[in-house]
C-alpha cells in the first residue's frame, strides 16, 4: 500500500528515541494484520473525550481493529460527545484554575477532564433517559446484555439521531456498533453510567443482575480469544495502562494457568503508549518485559513502548497502519 503524507512525514523524521520506536510500533501493527493477525485495542484514560474516534473510528471500517477493551468512561464519552459537543468547553489554562474556579466549573454542570469540560446536563442526562428504558425494557423482560450491548441497542435505534453534534464518521462507537465489533469493558461501574444504573438498584427500580458482570466479560473473552489466537495470532495494542489493559492481558495466563489450558498461544504483537514512567508496583509503567514473567507474552512476542502522550501518538500510528 502506498503511503500518504503523514506516513512519509513519520517515515522521513521519526528516527530516534520515542519518535523511532512510533515508528517500530507502527510498522509491526502493519506487518501483524499483512501476515493474518487480529489486533486488540484497549482504550484507558479519557481517549473518547479526546476525540480519539476521529482516527479509531476509521481503523474499526477498515478491520484494523478486531476488539477493544475499554473503561466504561470511553465507553459513554464517545456518545456524550456526539450528542453534546457544542456544549463542551475548553479550558486552555486548566493548569492555572483555584480551587475556587474549580468549583464555579460544577456549578455550571462542567464537569472538568484535563483541559475539557463535559456538560453534565446536555450530556449525561439526555443519554440517560433513552439508556434507561432500554434496562428496564430488558429487566421487564428477564433479559440481561453487556454494558456495551446496550449502547449499541441506542445507537442502531436512532433515537438520538436528531441530536447528533459531531459528523457520525467520527464517533468510534457508531462504527463499532455498525460492525457489532467486540468490547469487554472491566469494571463497567467506575462510569457515569454505571453510578446511574446503581441508583436505579437502590430505589429497586431494577434488578443488578439485568446487567450482565465483569466476570462474564473475561468468560466471554476466553472463549472469543480461543477462536480468534490460531495462525498469527491477537495482538495487544495498549493506550495508556489501568484495567483497561490489564483485565484483557489477563486472559491468557486465566486460560493456562488456572485451567491448565497449555495449548493457549500467547498474545503475538505487544505495543504500550504511555507517559507513566516505570515506578515501584505501576502497572501503568510496567515495561513489557514484566508481563513475560506473568505468562502473558512470550519471549519472542514483538514488543514496544512509547512513551509519550496517547493523544498525540495513537492517532500517528492507525494514521500509518491506514496509510495516510
């Protein structure tokens, strides 16, 4: 495939330190998918409030991503994005703000990620009221879905349609919902969404069990990882750390050690993109090196690290990876 400007600009001035190892990054994602494999991609950190959908989207059309593991934030940020964008506010001196300016922002429902404010009202609460019903639809009925299974039912319904703010083609979960592409999301409770569904358990609006769990999710990953690992096998492409990346990586060792499955491969492509430096007991900052010893690469598995910010680094590489 021949490569475009941005592929030729990494190409000519990416040639050392973290710049090179982009590079290196990029080009075994490319040679990983040319040779066969099938690629998971894990999404910590706010990477959907970053507007990460504008490249990842593309990278789910094009089958360049087979499944992703996500925080329940990125799962839900990508769709209060697309129904409340021009609501957002930028705060370009976020580093600079008091306390005081701190709590003026909740005041006025802005509710502050790093340099970008989500609007609480236009955001959480107009997907709140069309996520609801689906749960208790489902929980009238006996029914039981994954976290994402739900959103997906929201988005393929175009019920919010009209409200769209943000050109569909850049929303991730459109294009993972059109492909019904496969997510595990650990954890699912630590989200906006997930403290709303627990509300509704409290007022026994609902039964927990309409939700399907995180231990469904890894039983469910087994048995997708077991029919997806033959020939070159699933890649491991980790944007930031945390349990996006570690409930997910897990799998593996789950499959040989405690089942003493040992004709399980091991993950075939590795890549971290991370600022978090190597530190005492950071997962985050783990090299990859580590996770030989907890049975979740194999000594030859191609393994890279970048270590930079994800919101300036991932797009580069599904840039390359797309060619553009």
């Amino acid at each position: 495939m021949s490569k475009g400007p941005i592929s030729q600009f990494i190409q000519h001035h990416y040639r050392h330190f973290n710049a090179a190892a982009l590079v290196d990054a990029a080009k075994g994602y490319e040679t990983h998918l040319l040779e066969g494999g099938k690629m998971m991609v894990t999404l910590a950190g706010a990477m959907s409030t970053a507007e990460l959908g504008v490249s990842l989207a593309e990278m789910i059309r094009q089958d360049k991503v087979h499944i992703i593991s996500c925080t329940g934030a990125n799962l839900e940020e990508d769709v209060m994005n697309l129904v409340a964008h021009d609501h957002y506010k930028r705060i370009p001196n976020y580093r600079d703000l008091t306390p005081q300016q701190e709590w003026e922002l909740l005041e006025q429902g802005l509710n502050r990620v790093t340099d970008t404010c989500i609007p609480e009202e236009e955001a959480f609460r107009s997907i709140q009221h069309n996520i609801v019903k689906l749960w208790k639809d489902a929980d009238a009925k006996g029914e039981r879905y994954f976290p994402h299974e739900f959103i997906y039912k929201l988005l393929l319904s175009k019920v919010m349609e009209s409200n769209y703010q943000i050109d569909t083609k850049d929303s991730w979960m459109i294009a993972a919902a059109e492909k019904n592409l496969p997510i595990v999301v650990g954890g699912w409770e630590d989200s906006t969404l997930g403290n709303i569904f627990a509300s509704y358990i409290i007022k026994n609006e609902m039964k927990a069990t309409t939700m399907k769990s995180g231990i469904e999710y890894m039983v469910w990953l087994a048995d997708w990882y077991r029919h997806n690992s033959g020939g070159k096998g699933v890649g491991f492409f980790q944007i930031g750390g945390g349990i996006a990346g570690d409930f997910p990586i897990c799998v593996v060792p789950m499959m040989y050690q405690d089942l003493e499955w040992h004709d399980v491969p091991f993950w075939s492509y590795f890549c971290q993109v991370s600022d978090s430096t190597t530190s005492y007991g950071s997962y985050s900052g783990a090299v990859p090196n580590e996770k030989i010893t907890w049975g979740k690469l194999d000594i030859n598995t191609p393994k890279y690290i970048v270590e930079s910010d994800a919101t300036i680094v991932a797009p580069l590489i599904f840039a390359w990876v797309l060619g553009w």
